[in-house]
C-alpha cells in the first residue's frame, strides 16, 4: 500500500513546519522539520500504528528513547500522534553517511587514513556501548555504514533508532518489529526462526561494517555464506583474500600497457584498499582476526560484548598511529610540488617507500631529500647520499639540510687532474618514473668524494681548483656531437663545390679538387 506523504509547508503540532522528505521504508517516511521555536532543523519519523495498544507501546518506546543522551546519538526532542499517525522528532545530523564517504574517495581516487576509520567506529562503538547499558538494553539491530552519519567537523553519528529493540525478559515491541535488517549486516538470530537478537548482534553489524570500511565490499549475506561454507569455501573472504584478487585484476589490466595507450582505470586498485597493502602484517593479520570473530555465525563464538570489539580495535589505533609515518612529497628541482601517484606508481614501489618510513628511526632523515630514514642505514634509497658524505653517520642525518650540506667535505680537483668518478648502480628518483619508462642517472660513488693527497698538498699552497666536480656531462656530450657533425657537412660541402668547379673547368685539371687538401702542409702537433 502506497503510504501518503506529508506535504512540504505543512505544520505539524504547531511547531514543526515539514521542508520535505528525507527516506521512507515499512514504518512511514522521514521528513526535514524546521522546529518554529528554536529555528532549528530536526527530523520527524511517521510510524503507522493501529488501536490503543500499538500507541500504547509506542509511547512506552518513546520514554525509552528520551533517555538515551550521548555525544553520537541524535538527541529525542518530541513524541506526538497526529491524524492516525504516530511520529517521533530527534535531532536532524546533516553531513553524509559512511557508504557515500567512502564512494566519494573512490571516485577522487583518494583513501580515507585508516586511523581516521577506526577513529569513526570507535565513536559509534561508544554509542551502542551506551544503548546496551541501559535498563533495560536497547539493541539496534541496524548498524550499517548507511546508519552512520559523518558531520562536516568529522564526528561519527549513529542514526536510525527505528530498528531498534529494548529487551525486557524477552518481550518484542512494535519499534524493531518493521523489518529484520540489512543483509550482510544482520546475524542469523535476527533472522524468522533465529535465537532471539541480544548484544552480541550488534557486535556483529559492527564487524561488518569494519569489513566494509576496509575493503569497500559488501560483507556476504548469512544465506550466502552458509552455502559456501557447505561448499567447502570460505563464508567471508579475509582481507589478504580480498586484496590478492584485487591485485591479480590490477596486474591484469597493467599486461595491456603496451597493446593500450592506458590501462583501463576500472583495472586500477583503489587508492582506499591499497593503504591495508602498506600495513605490516601483524597488524592486517590482527585487523582480520577481529573482523573474522565479530562476525562468527554462532553468537558464542563472538565477542561477548561491544567493549571488548572496542578494546581490541583501540589497541590496532594504538600500533597503527605511530607506524603511519609518511614520507615527505617529492618535489621537482624548480621547487613545483609532484603528485607521486599521479603516474600510478606500481604498488610495490609505494610499498617499499612507505615501508622505508614505517621502519625509521624519528628525527633521522636524509640531508638531502629529507626522506626518514632507519637508524642502520647507511645512505639513503632515495637520492643516493650516503653516510660517508657526513661524518657521525645517519644519527647526524637529523640536522637541517642546509647545515648538513654545509659542513660535507668539499670535493676538490686539480687543474691538471681530473678524478673519474667509479661507476655506480642507476638512481631512479621519483619524479623521473613517467608514463612507465624509467630514466636512470649515475651518481659519484663515495669514494670519489674524499680527496686525494695531491689535492689535499694542492689546496695547502693555495691552487685555485676550480674544475666542476663530474666528469663530461650528457648535455655538452651533445653538444660536441652537433658540432662535430656541423663540420664534418661543411667538409662535404666545400668537397662538392670544388668538385662542380672542376667538372666546369674553372680550376686546372691536373688536382681533382678531393685531392686539394692533400697537397697542404702538416700542420705541428703540439705536445
């Protein structure tokens, strides 16, 4: 039956002037109210009950409801019957829900920082934590990545209270009674023929919606996992699972690199996933684990309470905080800032950068490129500087650079020397990986940094050394080249003028004009 809507401008109780429709579902529609006396929005929920009774119970409800204050909930404002219709005002939170967080990072090809994920499910944990302590409890039995709202100043609401049930010696009441959850989301308890829903469900909606907000797949339905399992298949594939089929699709569509002139972006990892491939994996493992054992399909084998899914998921913030260090953004020589992915770096390289700065020591870095670097490390992956360019070792890495730079041993040469530099593995820098082709320049080793003896007594006497430092660079190895070849055409030239001169009869006969200039004289080699 097609449930009437409320027209936009009607007043409602006096106070509450509708805007327009929010949602509707089996219990009615959701509108935007402006309450008339503080000029303040709210959302005005439409129950459809029948007799006494069912209002009865719903006002039961409500007094429930009005208790329930906590810093991410919607705040109960009202409760009123108006034409057969029985309607409930809280607190209208305007921002956007998880799902439509997590859609608009995919589509800007951004990631949400994990910490700032488990920052979110923390604050919602908080809030069905507060629910199950009240008497008696009120389970939600709808936590979904849709039911939480996220506010511009980035606070975590949980919303949508129309699905839920407060347990009172196992009685059902006409609010969780609309419908039986999401799927994916919902326990088989919840489900007609189940146990009976208590907090144990809704630790296992918040499993779920962890698993979503990691990997941006909907978790599978009780009906799904239960016939793969009697498959012999896993229920609900593990994060590593997850991103070992992403990667295999990724690698897929790179293969076609040479045959496209680009890969095919929905081949493309999202950048979102990518960072769990970054995480050490002690912590992916545990972050796993959790998700694995709040979603058990046997209530006992889950966490028997919301605090202690909180704990463990406090304790992966804990070592996941200190291990997000990121390396600083490369930046062009003229000082332009360069989007590292805007290339779309291959994600072991991204690995082994990121990788390189979880394992830092802090406060040590490269003088030159800023890059952090461990505490073992003698030179730096990045830019090829290397220890021995500054006495102390890395520990004295952690200066400025420009002191850094300062106080490195000049390289100086002789006029009538010049020190070849050894030959060196290839550097690539970050800047140079572009359109999948890799420009490699050579650096110096460190032994050609140091002086040598003849420089050291040159320097001593006062020589001006003022050679450059490298040898022939390519730039004027190029150059000599064009003028080589500009010479060897003037050659050509002057032998073919005097070759139609010849043949014109304007020079003598007896020389051919190819043998002119043999007959100059040699000129002296100077020693």
């Amino acid at each position: 039956m097609m449930i009437e809507t409320i027209p936009p401008g009607t007043i409602m109780r006096g106070q509450y002037r509708i805007e327009r429709a929010l949602g509707s579902g089996g219990f009615g529609h959701v509108y935007l109210a402006v309450d008339l006396r503080t000029n303040q929005p709210c959302a005005v929920k439409e129950y459809l009950v029948t007799g006494a009774s069912g209002q009865a119970q719903l006002q039961h409800e409500a007094r429930v409801l009005s208790r329930l204050h906590h810093p991410h909930l919607p705040s109960f404002i009202d409760a009123f019957s108006e034409r057969g219709r029985y309607y409930v005002v809280l607190s209208y939170i305007e921002g956007r829900d998880l799902t439509e967080q997590l859609r608009l990072a995919r589509q800007h090809d951004e990631a949400i920082p994990l910490p700032v994920i488990l920052g979110w499910l923390l604050a919602v944990c908080d809030a069905v934590q507060f629910l199950h302590s009240q008497q008696p409890p009120v389970i939600h039995r709808d936590i979904k990545p849709d039911n939480i709202r996220i506010t511009s100043d980035g606070t975590a609401y949980l919303v949508d209270l129309g699905n839920a049930k407060a347990v009172a010696d196992g009685a059902r009441t006409l609010f969780f009674a609309r419908h039986q959850g999401t799927p994916g989301y919902a326990p088989p308890e919840q489900y007609p023929g189940g146990s009976g829903t208590d907090p144990r469900s809704d630790v296992y909606a918040l499993g779920g919606t962890l698993y979503f907000a990691l990997t941006m797949q909907e978790p599978a339905s009780v009906s799904a996992r239960n016939q793969a399992l009697q498959q012999g298949h896993s229920g609900l594939p593990s994060l590593q699972e997850q991103l070992a089929r992403l990667l295999a699709e990724e690698k897929a569509g790179k293969s076609f690199r040479f045959e496209a002139a680009r890969p095919t972006r929905g081949t493309r990892m999202p950048r979102h996933v990518a960072q769990l491939a970054m995480l050490p994996p002690e912590i992916l493992q545990r972050l796993n684990a959790i998700i694995q054992r709040a979603m058990a399909l046997k209530p006992t084998e889950r966490y028997q309470s919301v605090a202690e899914f909180k704990a463990e998921l406090r304790q992966v913030l804990e070592q996941l905080q200190p291990a997000r260090q990121e390396p600083p953004t490369p930046t062009a020589e003229r000082g332009r800032a360069v989007d590292p992915h805007k290339t779309q770096p291959d994600l072991p390289q991204l690995y082994e950068d990121l990788h390189q700065a979880r394992t830092s020591t802090p406060g040590v870095s490269c003088p030159v490129c800023q890059m952090p670097l461990a505490s073992s490390q003698t030179g730096c992956p990045r830019c090829g500087w290397t220890s021995l360019q500054a006495p102390g070792g890395p520990a004295r890495s952690a200066r400025s650079g420009s002191q850094a730079s300062q106080e490195q041993p000049q390289r100086l040469v002789l006029p009538s020397t010049r020190v070849q530099a050894a030959p060196s593995a290839p550097v690539v820098s970050d800047s140079q990986r572009q359109g999948g082709l890799i420009r490699t320049r050579r650096r110096p080793s460190p032994a050609s940094t140091a002086p040598s003896p003849s420089t050291q007594a040159a320097q001593s006497q006062g020589w001006p050394l003022s050679l450059p430092e490298k040898g022939l660079s390519l730039r004027t190895a190029i150059v000599l080249t064009a003028i080589a070849l500009a010479v060897l055409l003037l050659v050509f030239v002057f032998l073919f003028l005097i070759a139609s001169a010849h043949s014109a009869g304007s020079l003598p006969p007896p020389l051919p004009g190819a043998l002119l200039l043999l007959t100059l004289p040699p000129l002296p080699l100077r020693r």
